[in-house]
C-alpha cells in the first residue's frame, strides 16, 4: 500500500536544517501540508533555514509555512498550533524533532545545561504533543513521533543531560500511545542516527559518512507516521539499517517473605539475569500482575477464578 499524505497537516519542530528538514521536504513530497518550525530570533524573526526549506518545499509543488516558535515555551508552542488549525482545520502528524547539544561529562556538566537540554528535548515534546492532543482526539486521528537516541536507549559517555531526556521521551511514549489508543493517535519513537551537524565531526571514514543520510532515516519517519504505522515502537534507523529496540524483563525469581534479603537476591543473581523466558511488558500493570501470580503461585492461590 502506497503511503502518503495526502489532506494531511504535519507539523516538523526543528526543521530548517539536517534531519528535521529532511522529514519536513519528504512528507511534502507525498502531500501532507506542513509547518516547518524552527528556533527564531527573540525579536519574532523567522530563521533562514524555515524559509529556505519552505521554499523549497514550495518550488516543488507543495504547502508549508514557517515557524519560529521555540518548544520549550508552552505558550509559543501553543500560538504555532493554535495558527495551524486556524489556516488548515486539522493537525494530523507531529514530529518532535527539535533538539540541542551541551555535551560534558557530568563531573563538569554546569546543571543549567542539564535543564537546558532536557527542557527542549523532553519538555519540548511534551509542549508539543499536549498542544495537539485534543485536536487529534476529535479528529480521532493523530500521529506522533518522539525523537530518541542511543545515548539515552544505551548510554554515551559526555552526554548525560542528552541521554537522561531521550529516554524521557520513551516514557512519554509508553503512556501516551495508551492513552491515545482509542482515539487512532499512534505513538512511537525514533531513534536516528546520520550524518548531520551533530554527528560528522565524531566518524571519519568519508566512505560510511556518505552511507549515513538524512534521507535513510526520514523513511523509516515515514512508516511511523503512516496511517497503517505501529504503535508503541521505537525504530532505530541509519545508513540504511532499520530496527526495532525493545525492553524487556526476565521472568526473574521469587522469594518468600522470610528469603527477602538482600543477599538472597545477590546468590540468585545469575537465575535473576536470566533472559530466556524475558518478555515485552506493554503497561505498567503488566509487571504487577507478573508478581502477583508468582506470589499467588507459591501461595498455592488459583488467580483464574478471582
């Protein structure tokens, strides 16, 4: 089945320039409107690189304005969506795009650099995703698109602010692709990586740089924010490589209320790692219910009649 986007409005935070403006020219490409956002001056001036992605944008044969709102602002978030359903009625696709980098280990991280980078990334989505929320609940249709990393799936040295608010995404994720379920808002992350500003001094084999495109990643955007997309995944995307990262939890142990101690846990840890009866839990309640059947089991309690 042929994507496309045809009728849809799409709003692309942190478009004027690398991943962002790739997402934002593709899904215009396949005829989706779009807001092309990106951080303005203080004065209300629009960036050069919003205009210059509208335009070209434009010179194809596709919609798109210009925005210059910043994300971590709720009430320029709001102004930007409140605009976009005014001009086009509707807002169907959200790609929360927009990030910053202040990388130091965090023995010489300043902890204003560590709000900073989790206000625009995590706060920034948030803003965001709240103020479509109730648009695409009566619309009953939305797609939303938190970006994460692999510094905040795994870790990466210097970039504990970065990594701590990519995995805020995540959770964000996890609760709002539930909460939307029934309203045909899908949620899902992705987590890219490309050659961009941030990324082009730290490899240097000209030959994998040239593998490692904007355009790859912007694909796998597109089958998240499809209308026949998953729900609740985190895609991983780069260099033409795709795949989907997922937590798991082993089916652990049990112990008896007169076992739990401490050292217990420790003598069993090996039983504890054990990752071959490991499930994807997809709720919170999940977890709970796995713990109570174990203590159900060893209480000789029959679940299934309660």
């Amino acid at each position: 089945m042929l994507v496309n986007f045809n009728d849809k409005v799409a709003i692309v935070t942190g478009a004027g320039a690398g991943l962002g403006r790739s997402h934002a020219l593709a899904l215009a490409a396949r005829g989706a409107k779009v807001v092309v956002n990106d951080l303005g001056g203080k004065d209300g001036s629009l960036s050069a690189g919003s205009l210059a992605v509208v335009a070209e944008i434009e010179a194809a044969g596709g919609t798109a304005i210009a925005n210059g709102a910043n994300v971590a602002d709720m009430a320029q978030v709001q102004d930007m969506v409140d605009h976009t359903f005014e001009k086009w009625g509707r807002i169907d696709l959200l790609i929360n795009n927009a990030g910053i980098l202040r990388d130091k280990s965090f023995a010489n991280m300043p902890i204003e650099d560590f709000q900073l980078v989790v206000d625009v990334h995590l706060m920034g989505s948030a803003n965001c995703s709240k103020a479509v929320w109730d648009i695409m609940k009566a619309q009953n249709y939305g797609r939303i698109v938190m970006t994460t990393s692999s510094s905040g799936l795994y870790g990466n040295f210097g970039q504990a602010n970065y990594g701590a608010a990519k995995m805020g995404v995540v959770g964000l994720m996890n609760t709002l692709c539930i909460e939307g379920m029934k309203y045909n808002i899908k949620v899902n992350c992705l987590s890219p990586t490309a050659r961009t500003a941030m990324t082009e001094d730290l490899i240097k084999d000209k030959n994998v740089l040239e593998l490692m495109t904007v355009e790859s990643v912007t694909t796998g955007l597109l089958a998240l924010v499809a209308e026949q997309a998953p729900n609740r995944s985190i895609l991983g995307c780069g260099a033409g490589g795709y795949a989907r990262a997922v937590i798991k939890e082993t089916d652990g142990i049990y112990l008896s209320p007169e076992q739990q101690t401490p050292e217990n846990i420790l003598a069993q840890w090996d039983k504890l790692e054990n990752e071959s009866n490991s499930e994807e839990l997809k709720a919170g309640w999940m977890q709970t219910n796995k713990y109570v059947a174990k203590a159900a089991a060893f209480l000789g309690v029959d679940l299934s009649s309660k």
